[in-house]
C-alpha cells in the first residue's frame, strides 16, 4: 500500500513570499490532516479534513494560511505572505475515517525555511 | 483548549537501562495515541489506548492508560540503540477527535 505523499521535500523562500504545499492522502482515506512541526516542539494540528469538508481549522492562522481539499482527495496548503517563524516541518496524515479507533499515518514533510 | 504535556523532554540513558516517558492532559481523553519519530523523520504510529486503566505491550513497549483517563505513560524495558528517537503522545478528545500531540520525549540511548 502506498504511504501518503507530500511535495516538495524541502522548500526555501525570502520572507513575503507565497508557498504552497501538495498532499496526496493513502488511497480510501477519507481525512486528512494538515500539522506543523516546529524544531523541537510536537505537531500542531493546523486544519482536519473529513473528505472535502473542513473539521476543524482553529488553528490555522486564517490571514496567512489556506488550505483545499476540492475533490476530496489530494490537497494543498498555502501561506501567503511568509513570516519568519512559518518555517517548520509541515506534515500531511490521513486516515481512514477519522473515527477514534482510526490510525493516523504520516507523510514525510515538507521542510520550509523562510528567510 | 485542551493541553498535552509530556516530561521528560530529553532523557539519555546508557544502552540496558530503561526509560519511561509521561503524559498528561488537562482534559478527560476520549483515548490516547502514541508515536515515535527518527531523526529527521516523520511520526509514526505505536499503539492506540482507549479503555481506562488499560495496559498493552509491544515486545519491550509498556503502554499505560490512567484511571481517569488524562494520563498514560510508555516505557521501555532495557533500552537498545534502535529505540533512538522522540516519542510522542496524542490525546483525542471532543466530538471530532481533536488530537493534541504533547512535545514529545527525546532519547538518547549511548552504546
């Protein structure tokens, strides 16, 4: 089974630029999850996905950061304009339903570092 | 909000020596979530704790879920060189299961 997949990898940007990150959830899995992982801190939950629906995104810092699931299956992150302190690991999760019972499986990241 | 908090945040034992890492929320958890992430890579999934009180073991991995259910501890018996890495906890709780992870518990193990 193929695990989630983000893109890019590692990204570097100048302060005020745009940004956007791509996530391709584990094929079936109906929410998906959108974390920022500061250096040395946990994941924060930015914003939770239940097919094309917003769960929740009471962290999402909304004058900065937008996020789709249009088709309810890949998605994109955005920042607009960049700060300083945005750079972080973001990490994309899917699982399969969202219950509790529901494991979340993580992609690999997109390392951002803002100059 | 809800608040996970984890301690220790490092912890370097000699390699034999066990390790346990703790976790607690400010909140009554509807279960609890624990992950562990290499150097450099992503969380991945351990085990899942629902049931209060409830105990669950992987090979050397002890899970633990307090009464209350706003605690859990994991610990690892005779640490190895492989059990390098920062474990997490993830407490779920609300009608949508929002998931708060804590810091999370760096470990060190020297050889």
């Amino acid at each position: 089974e193929a695990g989630v997949a983000q893109s890019p990898r590692y990204k570097i940007i100048e302060k005020r630029q745009s940004v956007a990150f791509w996530c391709n959830p584990i094929s079936g899995h109906a929410t998906l999850y959108w974390y920022q992982q500061i250096l040395g801190q946990g994941p924060k939950l930015l914003i939770q996905f239940q097919n094309n629906g917003v769960v929740d995104d009471s962290q999402l810092p909304k004058d900065r950061f937008s996020a789709e699931r249009l088709k309810g299956v890949d998605s994109t992150l955005k920042i607009q304009p960049a700060k300083l302190e945005d750079s972080a690991v973001y990490l994309c999760a899917s699982s399969f339903s969202g219950t509790p019972q529901e494991t979340q499986y993580f992609g690999p990241g997109t390392r951002l570092l803002v100059l | 909000g809800q608040q996970v908090m984890q301690i220790p945040q490092y912890q370097h034992v000699q390699e034999g020596e066990d390790f346990t890492t703790y976790c607690n929320s400010s909140t009554t958890l509807s279960n609890i979530q624990w992950y562990k992430q290499r150097p450099g890579g992503h969380p991945v999934f351990l085990i899942q704790l629902v049931k209060s009180g409830e105990v669950k073991k992987q090979k050397r991995l002890t899970f633990q879920f307090g009464e209350a259910k706003k605690n859990s501890s994991l610990h690892i018996t005779a640490t190895q060189t492989t059990d390098v890495g920062t474990y997490f906890c993830a407490g779920l709780s609300g009608g949508y299961q929002k998931v708060t992870f804590g810091i999370g518990t760096k470990l060190q193990v020297i050889p």
